[in-house]
C-alpha cells in the first residue's frame, strides 16, 4: 500500500492536508485563518461564575465566549480531561468535591481548551494540562509514567516504561508514550522529553508572570501539528506545493526524524496540486448529503449540531438473488464508506447508523466486526455497540472541534439550514393572514409589502379581489412592490400611521 501526504497551502487564508492510501482520500484536515484552531492551547483565566446546579464553572480566557470547566476537569485528570490529540491516558478517580469548594469567583486558574465551541456553547476547559511531543505527551498533574492503549505488546509496553524510568523524568511530571513512541529508541525518547522538560518550563515561568485572561501557549499550525502527530514512517512521501512551508517542514523533520527528510517533494507544476491528485473532486462529494457506493446502494447522511443519523439503501444493487445477500453485501460496503466518511467529515457526538434489516445472525455479527475494524483506524476515539433488533448501530466519536461540513459551510438565511423553502401558495397565504390583522389595527392607515417576482403575481393574480375588498372595507392603502432581489421566502411588511410615519405592530 502506497501512502502519500499532500500539503496544499498556497493560499494564505486555508491549509488543507490530505492523506492518500493507493489514491484513495482517507484524511483530510483543512484550517482556515478566520477560524482559529484553540483545541491544546493553555490560558491564565479568570473564574467570573460558578454554577453549583451543573458543578461547573465559566472561566475567562480572554475569547468572545468564556470557557465552560465542570468540577471533574478541576485538579486532578478525569475521564475527560484526556491530552486535546486524542492520546490514550491513565484514569484516575474524579474529584467528589463540590465545585464551590475547589474554585472561588475572580480565582485565576491555568487551563487548556480540550474542545472548541461549538454553536453558542464556548470552549471546554481543564486543568489538567498535556503538552504533546512527537513521541510523548507531558502530564505535569499525573506524576505518574504510561504507555498508551494503542501499544498491545507487553514486551514492547514494558520496554518503553522502562526506558523512561531510566531517563528519569523529574517527579513531579508525568509522561505518557504516544503511538507513535512505539519501537522508538532510547535516545529518540530522551530528546522528546528534554525537549517537552524545556517547554513546559517555559510555560510554567510564563504563567507565573502573565496576568489573566491572557494566552500561555498556542497549539503548532495545522502543518506541523499533523507531521508530529500523523506523519509516520509507513508514508512514503510528503508533497508541499509552497516553498517555505517545504522549508519549515524540512526543518522541523531535520529536529524530530532526520531520516525522513528524503520524503519531501516540493511541487511546483502549474497544475494545482488537490487538482493534480483528483483531490478536489472528493472534496466535494464529502459535502453531499448522499454517498453511492461502487456497483450500487448509497448512504445518507444527515447531519444536525448534537447528533448524526446515518441511512443504508440497497438502491439498484441487484447483483444477488437473495435479499438477505443483497442487505449483506450492501451492508458490507457501507460499514467500510461510513468508517471513512466520518473521519473525512470529521464528524462527532452521537452517531446513529441505520443498515439494511438482516435475519441472518451471523451477518449480523459480519457487519459489526466490519465496521469496528474500520473504526480502529480512526484517531478520534470512538465506542460502538452492537447492532440492535431495529438493525440499528450506536456510535459516538471524539469531537475535540467543528465538524468540516461547519467549517466550510454557513447556515442558509433562507430556509434557516432545514434544506426547504415554503411553497409560493403558503407564503402568500400567511401574508395575507397578517394583512388580515394589520388593517384591524386603528393605528394603521398604509401597509406596503416589498415581495419577490413570484410572490407579487401570485398576489396580484389571484389574491387581488381579497385586497381590494380589504381596502374598501377598512379604508386602508394596501400597496404591494416587485423587488428583484428579494428570495421567495424574504418578505418585508412596513406599516405607516395617518401621518405617513412608519409604526412597529407588537
């Protein structure tokens, strides 16, 4: 299998970086300057509430929104409080203490965003720091050395602890080995936690001084982030179309992984480089709400702020005699396009994913395997369960920040993101409900509607009697205007007094 990593950042506003296995899009990761990444950054904040009914505080880390801090996040690691990258860490027993007797209103605390806001909620925060190396995160609250849960070989779990033991890292920090620590030397290990020893006294001497709310440490761009975090020795190649981003890199790798500077390839054809990949092309199927899978059957997928629902159709898939075959196989390609489209949307929260009804047991058992192994290699965390009686699955996913469908695309003003407008008849209908009421109104003397093309036919064609009728009986001016650059659904009713002065209705 050939792993290719493409590093788009020509424009200045965006960095997209896509992971291609034998030209097939499996990652994709894309930042954009006006929406900052603060996932992993570390605060000096201030404590300006605290609500006792969901133990929790609201801190000010100097953001539009204040941060959200829940009393298992105080103190001591929870079950939350894991590294902002999705590294497996060691559990230890949430704080039973109450909220208002770990943090006092206008109490400065050190804290890291663990996940973005999203909608009007603001950033979850912690006080249970990591800060992540190439090989190892820096725990200073753990005190402790692990080894992530991903490293199944306890030959090779025990070498690595054992290695740090023999670094002897200063007591009152803990480490833990990333993945991508596994079968990484000695000295390997030695230079990522010098390095990690340095940062953190870096920080730890910053936040001494720095007065709150103000920024202590900023997470690395998305370029770097993803070559310390990602970037492993099975990719065979990394693909820059900038120059100095093909700079930086080099330099970057040069520190953490000499070996593989002969990886990089700085593209500088006339052809743009997702272009080149057929990149872009995938891009925008990843939008879709609906996803055909190869030979027939489709996939939709619906997407709201809090939870995904996920629909498997046979379609035209008729390759097989059988209807259980046909939900089996059409099963058995959604299980493996689902896995993959949920990473490249980066999507997160409560996943609901409807296959075809099977009667067979051991189809059912089939799919799931399926789709739990296609889940492993994602690196958000994910649970699944079985498959219920309905033919349903549960899934949840990690989500650290937005999905990529909110980066990229805004609410409709139109038809408030439902993806469906009123009919002409029913806009008119309702409008001539609220002309109905205004001319009730003593105050109102002159009602003037500006509508778009449709709706101004629709209501000189066929509502023009009702209208008249309503002026003749009330004495009032009803006046409708065509404005062409008016929606179907955008509609603005003004009402004007006997002195032609525009009045607000309650």
């Amino acid at each position: 299998m050939k792993k290719k990593m493409l590093v788009n950042v020509v424009e200045p506003e965006e960095s997209r970086i896509a992971i291609l296995e034998d030209g097939v899009l499996e990652e994709l990761y894309i930042e954009r300057i006006s929406r900052e990444q603060i996932a992993g950054n570390i605060y000096k904040g201030r404590v300006v509430n605290i609500e006792q009914s969901i133990e929790a505080a609201f801190v000010d880390i100097g953001l539009s929104k204040n941060g959200f801090l829940h009393v298992s996040d105080v103190g001591v690691p929870s079950n939350n409080g894991e590294p902002a990258n999705g590294e497996d860490v060691p559990k230890t027993k949430e704080n039973r203490a109450g909220i208002k007797t770990l943090l006092k209103l206008n109490q400065e605390v050190l804290v890291q965003v663990i996940k973005e806001g999203i909608g009007d909620k603001g950033p979850s925060l912690t006080t249970f720091s990591s800060i992540p190396g190439r090989f190892l995160v820096l725990m200073p609250d753990v005190k402790r050395v692990g080894v992530s849960r991903k490293i199944l070989d306890e030959t090779e779990r025990k070498r690595l602890k054992q290695i740090i033991d023999e670094l002897k890292p200063p007591p009152h920090l803990g480490f833990i080995v990333r993945t991508a620590g596994e079968n990484q030397t000695k000295r390997e290990l030695s230079r990522d936690l010098n390095y990690l020893q340095k940062l953190w006294k870096v920080i730890d001497a910053k936040a001494e001084k720095a007065s709150s709310p103000s920024p202590i440490y900023q997470e690395s761009d998305l370029v770097i982030r993803t070559i310390r975090d990602i970037f492993t020795t099975d990719i065979d190649e990394i693909v820059i179309d900038s120059e100095a981003v093909y700079k930086k890199i080099r330099y970057f790798l040069r520190l953490i992984m000499p070996r593989s500077v002969k990886k990089l390839r700085f593209y500088n054809e006339p052809e743009p480089l997702f272009h080149k990949y057929k990149i872009e092309k995938e891009i925008e199927k990843i939008h879709k709400k609906e996803v055909r899978l190869p030979r027939g059957g489709s996939i939709v997928i619906e997407q709201t702020e809090a939870l995904v629902a996920i629909d498997v159709n046979s379609g035209k898939y008729r390759e097989e005699n059988d209807p259980e075959r046909t939900a089996f196989k059409t099963n058995l390609k959604a299980a493996k396009e689902i896995a993959r489209q949920i990473r490249l949307r980066d999507m997160g929260g409560v996943i609901i994913i409807d296959f075809i009804d099977m009667k067979e047991e051991r189809n059912i058992r089939s799919i799931e395997k399926v789709a739990e192994v296609a889940l492993k290699r994602d690196r958000a965390r994910t649970k699944i369960l079985k498959i219920s009686r309905f033919g349903i699955i549960e899934m949840t996913r990690q989500r650290i920040r937005p999905s990529l469908k909110a980066v990229i695309y805004e609410r409709c003003r139109y038809c408030e993101g439902t993806g469906e407008s009123k009919t002409i008849e029913s806009t008119c209908l309702d409008l001539m409900r609220q002309i109905k009421s205004a001319v009730n109104n003593v105050q109102v003397k002159k009602i003037e509607i500006l509508a778009s093309v449709k709706v101004t036919e629709y209501l000189l064609n066929l509502k023009r009697r009702q209208i008249f009728e309503l002026e003749d009986k009330f004495a009032k001016d009803i006046i409708i205007r065509c404005d062409t650059s008016c929606k179907v659904g955008e509609i603005a009713i003004h009402y004007f007094d006997k002195n032609e002065n525009r009045i607000t209705l309650k």
